[in-house]
C-alpha cells in the first residue's frame, strides 16, 4: 500500500473529514435559517441562494467520491441527447442496488451543473437529520412517509411548488421504493407472480404511484424522463465505508431519454385513474 493509500485508511483522515463536513454543514443550515425571511419578499431569490448553499454541502460527498476515493463513473448515451443535459428539467429514475446509488447520482448531477438544484423524494424521517436533512427541507425537498393515503396530499403539494422553480433541476426517483437485497427480491418476484406481473431479474417491483403523480404534477415543467441504470464492474459491492477508506471503484450509468413518455404517461392516467 502507498503512503496515500495508507494515510486515506487511517482513523484520524476519516475523524478530519467528518468534523469538517458536519461543522461546515451545520454552518450552511443555519445560513439557510437566516435566509427564510426572504421568502415572502423574493421567493426565487431565497431559491437561488439556497441552491448555492446546498452545493456547498452535497459537492463534498461528491468529492469524497470522485477525488478522495478516485471512483470512475463512466456515463453511456446516445450523443444525439447529450447535448440536452443539463439544460432542462427532467425525472431521473435510478435503480437502487448499492448503498452509494445516491452519490453517483449526485455525481451525475454535477457534470452538467445540477447538483445544488437537484431534488429527490425522499423518506420523512431524513428531514430532521442535521446538514444533509436540513439543507433538504431548506431546498423544497419533497418528503413522504411511504403510506400514500397519507402521502398524496403532501407530495402533490411538494411537487406543485416546484413548477415555477428558477433553475434547472432533475427530480431523481429510486421507483423500486428500497434498496434492492436478495431476500426483498424473492418477496417481491412472489407478489409479481400473484398480480400476474412479469418477473424482474435484477430489480425489485417499481412503486409506481409517486412516479405516475411525479408525471402529472410536473407535466409542462419536466421536458424528459431520464431511465438510468446503474452498475459496477467486477462484481463490486461499494459500501460508504469503502469510499470513506479511499477504496476506488468502478461505475457505469447507462441513461435512455424519453422525451414524449412524459405526456403520454400522464394523459393516459388522467383518462385511466384506476389503472
């Protein structure tokens, strides 16, 4: 092992880093806190601040992957789309296989400029984790409690607030609800089998009531529905824990776009709601 790799493994890098992304991040959380009086005074300037300001936290995750553990993320694409990245709003869907899907999501995000305005749906209980669950709520985040009696109201508030956001954003959906495991998969392929569904191979069965209310409440706004699939090579299993450790790894996000599925999609719930 060379002295960089050795050095990237030790307890003391890991304990730096950490002070520094928490005290940093706590920092932020309360900029933001000062910024809500500009809400009711200058809506899209309290956004593009706070856009800014999540940046600053989500872009030292990103590096922690990228630089410190020197992760290749390989981007495959049809060139005639690429061009388009970055300067539109789109919904992201990503399948959930590993516990770093998020950052290379992330890292996605960054390449075309997107990272402090990216959203995502995410679980409740994140909003109330200081830095990262903070700057989420501060961001317009949308959260839900994965009960959708409950959850309708709310994300459809959520997303509604969002059609007149100042910036390019992409709404990044993990559809299959969970991260997949072997043991949810089986359970998940037996209640396919029920509902007369088709077996998936490698993934678990899309929940696709906030993906088809995604699409109708961002119809207009939302140019693209990106489907992304994400790999690594080599039968890698990357854990936080690995890139924390400076252990490289090896991603390739393959991404089809589907420019008109958008509209389709809605209009066909709007005249099928049962389906």
């Amino acid at each position: 092992m060379d002295i960089i790799g050795f050095l990237k493994s030790q307890f003391l890098c890991h304990l730096f880093i950490s002070y520094v992304f928490i005290g940093t991040g706590l920092i932020i959380n309360l900029i933001q806190l000062f910024t809500l009086p500009l809400w009711p005074l200058n809506k899209q300037l309290y956004r593009k601040i706070n856009c800014r300001l999540a940046y600053c936290v989500s872009s030292q995750l990103v590096m922690l992957l990228e630089w410190w553990s020197g992760t290749d993320c390989t981007l495959y694409t049809d060139l005639t789309n690429y061009s388009k990245y970055g300067k539109e709003n789109a919904i992201v869907i990503l399948n959930h296989n590993f516990e770093i899907d998020f950052l290379c999501g992330w890292n996605f995000c960054e390449r075309f400029g997107l990272l402090g305005s990216s959203k995502v749906l995410a679980k409740k209980e994140l909003s109330y984790v200081p830095v990262i669950g903070w700057m989420w709520y501060f961001l317009e985040i949308v959260f839900c409690k994965r009960k959708w009696e409950e959850d309708r109201k709310t994300v459809v508030q959520g997303l509604q607030n969002l059609r007149d956001y100042p910036e390019h954003f992409w709404f990044l959906i993990h559809c299959e609800g969970t991260r997949f495991t072997e043991k949810k998969h089986e359970i998940s392929m037996q209640v396919a089998e029920a509902k007369g569904l088709p077996k998936l191979k490698y993934h678990l069965l899309p929940r696709t009531k906030g993906f088809a209310v995604t699409v109708q409440s961002l119809r207009n706004v939302v140019s693209a529905v990106y489907d992304s699939t994400l790999n690594f090579r080599n039968n890698e299993n990357p854990t936080l824990l690995g890139v924390l450790n400076g252990k490289k790894y090896h991603a390739d996000l393959y991404v089809r776009i589907y420019l008109h599925l958008l509209f389709l999609q809605a209009d066909s719930i709007r005249r099928n709601p049962g389906r």
